[in-house]
C-alpha cells in the first residue's frame, strides 16, 4: 500500500470520498488516482441532447463520435426533440451520423413529444427502472442507458460491464492476460461497490 499521505492531494477534490475508501480497498486503483488526479468524471447532459449524444457515440471511437457531435450541435444550435425532427436526413447524415442511428433519435423524439417517454418520471426511478424505461426505446440497449445513468445522472454504483474501452483498461488495471468477459468485469467490480461509476470514469480517462 502506497503512503496514504499522498492522497491528501485529492483533499479538495468533489469526490473524495469515493477516491479514498476505492483507494483504501484497491491498491491497483489507489495507483491510478495518483496517476490521473486530475481525470475528469463523464458527463452529459439530461434529457434529449444526453441521450443524443450518446447514441452518437455507440461503437465509435472517442474521437469519431466527438467530432460527428461537434458538427451536429453546428447545425442544431439548441439540440431538442422538436428541432431534431426539423433537420431532413441528407442534412443530419452530413454530420457523419448514420442512418440507424438518426431513425433511433427521431424515434426518441418523437416519444418525448408525444409524452411516450418522460424524462420526469424517469428521473425519478431507481437504477433498475430507469434502464428498462430506456431500453423499450428503440436504438437504446444496456450500454446506452447504463452510461445515461452514469454520466447525465451521475447516479453513484454504475457499471458498463460491457464497454470495450473499460475492459482493456480493467485488463491493464489487473494485468491480466485476456480481456475480460462481462461477468468477469461484473466480479471484479464488486469490491468497488457503492463506487463504480468513478471507477468507469477514471478507467475511461485512462484508457483515452
């Protein structure tokens, strides 16, 4: 165990207490604090533009789904429901978006508008029901809701198993030789409970 008086730079930091009691169980983690101590949490925004975004960004790198988001809020300035449906197909696929994934988003407004999907409720769920509210809707699965979670609603104990991105960082993080499977990634995160979303988002800052 590293001398714990090194994590006294994270004294100031908003989520402290996550950092020393993931730190004091796990000294792979309590290195990778120490490594990226100013890594930033992943967020999004709540609601429709959220949601956007990160069906922008499924099975995409970083770096593709940035700049395809980038040229998207270009020409929708305010990114809502009703100003999506506006935007004709040629327009919305000049951004880089594909076809699939512009039908999901009409599909998700149009379900906002008719009140289909409320954002009010759903905020208002616990983390079970708001992945199956977001999982009836078309083009969102697990990984999309778990990440809306995460990310937009900073709820605390999220974990996207399935991430790619956070499987090679665990296989880094543990040095292990394979890449590990979903219920492996599953196991190896139960010791991180109650905190695993700011492991998902130290391990995505170190991975990128």
């Amino acid at each position: 165990m590293k001398d714990n008086k090194s994590l006294h730079i994270f004294d100031g930091h908003p989520h402290k207490e996550e950092i020393l009691f993931l730190s004091t169980n796990d000294i792979h983690l309590q290195s990778l604090f120490l490594k990226y101590p100013n890594f930033k949490p992943f967020k999004r925004k709540k609601g429709f533009e959220g949601l956007v975004q990160l069906i922008t960004e499924q099975q995409l790198s970083v770096a593709s789904a940035k700049a395809i988001f980038g040229r998207l809020k270009k020409i929708l300035l305010v990114l809502g429901p009703e100003e999506f449906l506006k935007v004709d197909d040629h327009t919305l696929q000049s951004t880089g978006l594909s076809r699939p994934k512009i039908n999901y988003c009409r599909i998700l407004a149009e379900s906002i508008i008719s009140g289909e999907t409320s954002f009010h409720l759903i905020h208002k769920m616990d983390d079970e029901n708001i992945k199956k509210s977001l999982c009836k809707i078309k083009g969102i699965g697990e990984w999309t809701a778990e990440c809306y979670m995460l990310a937009s609603l900073q709820r605390r104990d999220i974990w996207p198993a399935k991430d790619l991105g956070l499987q090679v960082a665990v296989q880094g993080l543990k040095n292990l030789q394979n890449r590990p499977s979903e219920e492996e990634m599953i196991e190896i995160a139960s010791s991180w409970k109650p905190y695993r979303s700011i492991v998902a988002s130290i391990l995505w800052a170190s991975y990128d």
